[in-house]
C-alpha cells in the first residue's frame, strides 16, 4: 500500500447494519464500506483460517495477488469469497471483536454475508434450485404425493445427473428419505396436539423432523414425557426459514417465521418453554429472528427468543429434580462417539445431549468439536458438496478414531454427513435416551428400577 494512501480503521463505518430494516442495510455502497473493513479486520488478524474456504480465499488473494491491499479485491473475487461461507457461525464464535460481545469493532462475518447475499438476491432474483431448496415443507409435501417414488427416484443414478443438470443439486450427495406420514400426523393421532395454549414444553419439531424422520420427534415427546414433562404438539408449524435466509429471502423468511409466532406465541405467554429440536432452528429462533422479522413481529420474536430450548438443555435443567428419570433398562455400554454441531456450539449452551449420554450406565462419551461441513443445504450443491467433504474430514476421522459402535450428534444432517462419508450414521440423543430406557432398546439390559445401572 502507499504510504499516501489513508489506512482503512477498523473502526465501524457509517455503513455499518445488521438489521433489514434499516434502509442503509440495502444500500451496496454502504455494504462495500464494511466489506472492506471486515476483510482488513480478517486479514490483520488470521484467527479463522481453518473453517470454510472463504478466509482461505480471502488470504490468498491478498497474499498472492494483491500485496495485503484489500482495496484490490474485485466484486467478482468478493462474490467467491461471500459464497464460500456455509454460515457454520464458527468464525463468530473465534472471533474477538463482535457485535454480540459488544466490541467496538462490531463485527459479525456470518451476518455481512447474509447482507451480501440478500442485496444480490434483491438484484438477481433466485434461481430454480434456490426455490426448490429454500423450502423443505414444500418438498416434502410434494414427495408424500408421489406414494414413495420420490425417495426411489433418488436412488437412481439418471435421475441424480438430471436432478444435477436442471437443480444443480450434487448427483452423488446421499439425500434424506422422505417419510410418508409426518410427525404432526402422528402428534395428531396420538393426541398431542394440544386444544389450547398451556403446557410445560411446546415443541418446535423442525422441518426436516416433520418431513424426514419423524421419529426423532416421537422419541423426544417418549423422553420427555418420561420425565413427567407436559408437552404438547402443535399444528401447523413452518420451516424456520434458515434455507431460505442462505438464499438471501427475506420476504420468505420473514412468512415462516410469521406464521410460527403466531402459534407459539400463546404457549409462551402461559410460560411453556419452545424446545426445538434442530440446533439450527433454535439457533435461528434464539439468535436470528428478532431482527429479521417484520418490525411489528419483532416483540413477539424475542419473547419466543428467550423460551427457546434445545431438548438436551431443557432435560439437563430437570437433571436435580425428583421426577428426573435414570431408570434406564438397557445401555449401548462403552464408548459412544459425539459430534457437538457447529449451531449448537454458536449458542453457547453447552454439550447437554453429550451430558445426558453419561446418565446412561457404562456410556463414555467421547467429543468430536470439529465442523461435519454439511450446513444447511450447502453440502447438497454441485458448488458445495466437495468441499462440505473436504472441510468435515476432520471431523469423520475424529469420530473413527474411537471405534464406538454407536454414534450421536444433535444435528440430523450432520449425521447424514457421517453417514455419507464416515459410514456410520449417528443417533440423535433423544434417541438413544428413548432406546436406554427400554428393554430392549440396546442388546445390553439393566435391571429394573436400579438407579445405579447394574448390568444384568
């Protein structure tokens, strides 16, 4: 850089927002501002060169290319660097200078990327697989009409490279299957969905819970309800717009996350705690939506913000009181491998699923932190399915390395991650607790009401 050329401050510049309300958080040049003081921030200091490509990116353009002036950086190369982040929030969580710490810088790199993507998204418009895969709702509902042929057709290598050319989603990226009856047609049918507000818990049970395996919701109410918990089940609950938010749509965002206001919004206000079981919509829920959400939402968004729990945190509360159940009937015994994902870590709670495990007789957790790298919908692209694999191998062979039979992560993509490319797939612990406290959920068996776990 020139010795005449002023130096860029790190200091907040007045095009500085966070919040799509604000009329300068439109506004490209005042979002060029920050890009350029985030990315001299970035570069003075280095600390999250080991999670997405994007800061990977960002180094080597100034190092190679641009002699350390980030002034060089084109939009084209920032567009690159902007779309290589997977919004695992892990750099906000290293970082030492952010908005949520209160630092003066006021940084939040994840959330600059969000602004990035949804002034281009304003621009450009979305694309055909943005649509397709900013609502899971939808295409569950459209995989259920099709009696099954949905989940076959995925297991078809012509269709994957058609799916491939005309979506752009990855041929070989191993896909969820979509179940034919959802968990609110169950919550429906065995009576949980609850007549009017009240209750201790209202579950969030997510989209990809609600579409593609509903029984890690059934086993979530089977553990709770074991705990003398009043849960209660609600109908008509969206996806929490995260998929659609990657894609910079606001507007879609914002009718998701509407709707669910309103229905949870009453349990709140007679004191039920939302316990939502993907890391990724309580993170969302708790973090995100009280300032993205139409303004005259926005009371409402924070007062859900501070009820939303993560099902493990919400049992670990319990963990001291009478009615907390340890009467487990069976053990995977052992070592048990556990991911703690990327949104469960950016909210600051804890590993409380992990905890749990250990309630169960013999279970030894062992702790893998690194990012799985599938994040949202990121992994299912043709742009992102190699490096998700790439950047979650760390994580696949810190799972191998403890040769435990069962596998456990809060996140059910991420299990669909290990599953792909470590082959096991984990168990959410809601799962393993519901199984522990069966007979004959685990091979091994412990006797009854014996507190201690004593193997039979």
């Amino acid at each position: 850089m020139s010795t005449n050329e002023k130096s860029i401050s790190y200091k907040p510049t007045d095009g500085l927002s966070y919040d799509p309300a604000e009329e300068k958080y439109w506004d490209a040049s005042s979002l060029d501002k920050e890009i350029e003081r985030t990315f001299e921030i970035c570069h003075g200091c280095r600390l999250c060169f080991k999670y997405c490509d994007a800061f990977p990116t960002l180094f080597s353009l100034l190092d190679n290319k641009y002699d350390g002036d980030v002034r060089g950086i084109t939009p084209s190369e920032t567009n690159t660097i902007m779309d290589s982040c997977f919004q695992c929030k892990l750099c906000e969580v290293q970082c030492p200078y952010t908005e949520r710490d209160g630092h003066e810088f006021r940084l939040d790199f994840p959330k600059l990327v969000h602004r990035h993507t949804a002034q281009r998204t304003r621009s450009e418009g979305l694309t055909l697989r943005d649509r397709v895969l900013e609502d899971p709702d939808r295409a569950g509902s459209m995989a259920r009409a099709s009696f099954g042929l949905a989940n076959a057709a995925n297991k078809v290598r012509l269709h994957r490279v058609f799916l491939e050319k005309a979506l752009g989603i990855h041929r070989d990226k191993l896909l969820p299957d979509f179940a034919q009856t959802t968990f609110e047609k169950w919550a429906e049918r065995s009576g949980k969905i609850a007549p009017e507000p009240g209750g201790e818990v209202v579950l969030f049970q997510t989209c990809y819970v609600q579409n593609n395996e509903p029984q890690i919701g059934r086993d979530t109410v089977e553990v709770l309800e074991k705990n003398q918990v009043d849960v209660r089940c609600v109908a008509g609950l969206q996806c929490c717009g995260m998929p659609a938010w990657e894609r910079g749509d606001l507007e879609t965002l914002r009718h998701f996350a509407g709707q669910n206001l309103k229905l949870l919004l009453p349990f709140v206000e007679k004191g039920a705690k939302v316990v939502a079981i993907n890391p990724t919509c309580s993170m969302m829920m708790r973090r995100e939506h009280p300032t993205l959400v139409e303004p005259a939402d926005r009371p409402a968004a924070e007062k859900i913000a501070a009820a939303v729990m993560d099902p493990s945190e919400f049992l670990w509360s319990i963990r001291n009181e009478p009615r907390f159940n340890s009467n487990f009937r069976s053990t995977p015994g052992g070592p048990v491998a556990y991911h703690a994902p990327c949104h469960l870590r950016a909210q600051g709670i804890g590993f409380k699923g992990r905890d749990l495990l250990r309630k169960i007789p013999g279970v030894v957790p062992q702790t893998v932190m690194e990012c799985c790298g599938h994040d949202g919908t990121y992994a299912m692209t043709v742009q992102g399915f190699e490096p998700s694999a790439r950047i979650g191998k760390r994580a696949f062979e810190g799972m191998q390395e403890g040769n435990s039979e069962i596998w456990a992560t809060d996140c059910p993509l991420a299990a669909i991650q290990f599953q792909q490319h470590a082959g096991v797939k984990p168990m959410h612990p809601m799962s393993i607790l519901a199984r522990a406290y069966r007979e004959d959920g685990f091979e091994k068996k412990l006797d009854a009401k014996n507190e201690q776990g004593e193997e039979k």
